[in-house]
C-alpha cells in the first residue's frame, strides 16, 4: 500500500473530503490510501475521526509516517509556501493543490526549494484534467493557432481552473498578457513567443454556477473546436488518477514551468488591469 498524508490549513474542506473519498473508494484498485493528517487551523467536526485518518502533532509526524504527501488547503492558497517549506525538505513526491501560490515569488521559491532537496513536486487545478478537455486533445490533429475559456468566481483564487484549460491546450511559452477587464470581469489576452493568441474570461457574481458554466475551444487550421465542461465528478477522478501515478513514480504530466507560467500569467493579467489594460511581460 502507498502511504499518503494530507498537510492542510483545515481538512473540513470540499477539496479533503473529494479527495479522500476519490481515493479510497473509486480509486481503491490503485493501492494508496490516506494513513495521516496535519491541519494548521482545525475547524468544525474532527476530519480525521469521521475519515479514520491518524491526526500528527506536527508536519514532521506526517512526513515519518508516510510515502508521498497532498498539500492542500484550497482556501489558502497564500499558506502553500509555509507549509512546503517544511514539507519539501523530507524529499518526497508532493502534490500541491490547485496552484503553487498566488504569489509568484512565493511559487519560485516552492519550485527552487523543491530542486534544492530533489522533491517531485505537481501542481494542477483539477480542470486541466477535464474528461473534456482530454477527449478533446486527443481528437485533435494539427496545430492549435489560437484557444479561449471561460469560466466563474474571482480571478486569483478560482481564475486558474479557467486559465488551466487554456493552459493545457496552448501548451508553455506565453510571453505578454493584456487584461481590459474588470475587477469582476476579467478579459485576458495571451500572447506567445511564436505569435499565437489565446483569450480566458473569467466572471465573478452571485449566479455565476448558473450562467458561466466552463465553455473552452481550440482552432485547428480553420476549424474551431469547443466543448463545455459537464462532467464535473470526472475532472476531480482524473486529477486524483494523475496524483496517484505521481506520487508513485515522481513523474508528473504538469511541469514546474507550466505551473509557474499560470500563476505569472494571473500576476500579470492583475499588472496590466492597474496599468489600463497594457501588455505586461512575463
């Protein structure tokens, strides 16, 4: 069995409780399970009671008694170096959830301390792992000139699953990016160094789950491909698939660049809208 322990701001989360029940019921046929916790700031009823996972005093509990390692805390984002600062050091593969950081000098200084100790590391929305999305790459042939998404909920805590859709499908190598949205409505343009452009939309209101669903399309020759995000269960399976392959074997589908480009990507979109909307540089 592969010994997975969670490190959180606190477990009573959406994101805990997807995950742990993802992995020990769909994904059971996998062989790894959560055995130990940890949580900064415990809240609401005991998580690791009602999961039958063994609460650690401390990170360094954790990390004796396990394989690999979940970085959670989605809704704490900002924590994520803190709690990698003390989780990377031990050496082993580490899922970072959702995003590295919202700050970009807080993600290179994961990814560096990562390096430093020859931590496997992953980072990913579940949305770049869209049973859409995948059904769609690998029905394409030829290359993407050009993609959009749009998604829902307030840019720099929710605007990467939107981003990351547009991520998977554009591949690495944005060079400037143009925001001449609102701070509720952001409108991003993303340039590449070859010369392709890519656009996110990502709206932030009260009844944004009935009317912003996650729509995305690639252009291919002069054909434009889209598809809307429906099968919300099977973008949170395949992100957990992806963990677990990951934190056996080390090898992640999500590079550190890739997940360094998004969130210069969502620094710089805020940039260029205090700027009036000019291209910034990545």
């Amino acid at each position: 069995m592969h010994r997975i322990g969670f490190i959180d701001h606190h477990l009573n989360n959406f994101h805990a409780n997807t995950f742990i029940k993802l992995l020990h019921e769909d994904l059971a046929s996998e062989g790894a399970k959560v055995v130990a916790a940890w949580e900064s700031h415990p809240s609401g009823e005991d998580w690791c009671q009602k999961n039958r996972v063994e609460r650690k005093a401390s990170i360094a509990d954790v990390l004796a008694s396990v394989d690999s390692v979940m970085v959670l805390a989605p809704d704490n984002l900002a924590d994520h170096l803190a709690l990698c600062e003390q989780v990377l050091p031990a050496g082993k593969p580490t899922f970072i959830d959702k995003l590295l950081s919202p700050s970009l000098e807080d993600a290179h200084r994961i990814v560096q301390i990562a390096h430093r100790y020859g931590t496997p590391i992953a980072s990913s929305s579940a949305l770049r792992f869209a049973v859409e999305l995948e059904a769609m790459r690998l029905s394409l042939s030829g290359t993407i000139s050009e993609a959009f998404a749009r998604g829902m909920g307030e840019w720099m805590g929710y605007g990467v699953h939107t981003l990351s859709l547009v991520v998977a499908l554009m591949g690495t190598g944005a060079a400037r990016v143009a925001d001449v949205g609102t701070g509720t409505g952001r409108v991003v343009a993303i340039e590449y160094a070859d010369g392709r452009r890519a656009t996110v939309e990502v709206r932030d209101c009260e009844n944004m789950w009935n009317v912003f669903p996650w729509v995305f399309g690639a252009k291919v020759g002069n054909t434009y491909h889209v598809e809307t995000v429906k099968d919300y269960n099977g973008f949170y399976r395949n992100l957990m698939a992806m963990a677990v392959r990951f934190l056996k074997s080390g090898a992640s589908p999500v590079s550190p660049q890739e997940a360094l480009e998004i969130v210069g990507i969502l620094n710089a979109a805020n940039h260029s809208q205090q700027a009036g909307g000019a291209w910034v540089s990545l």
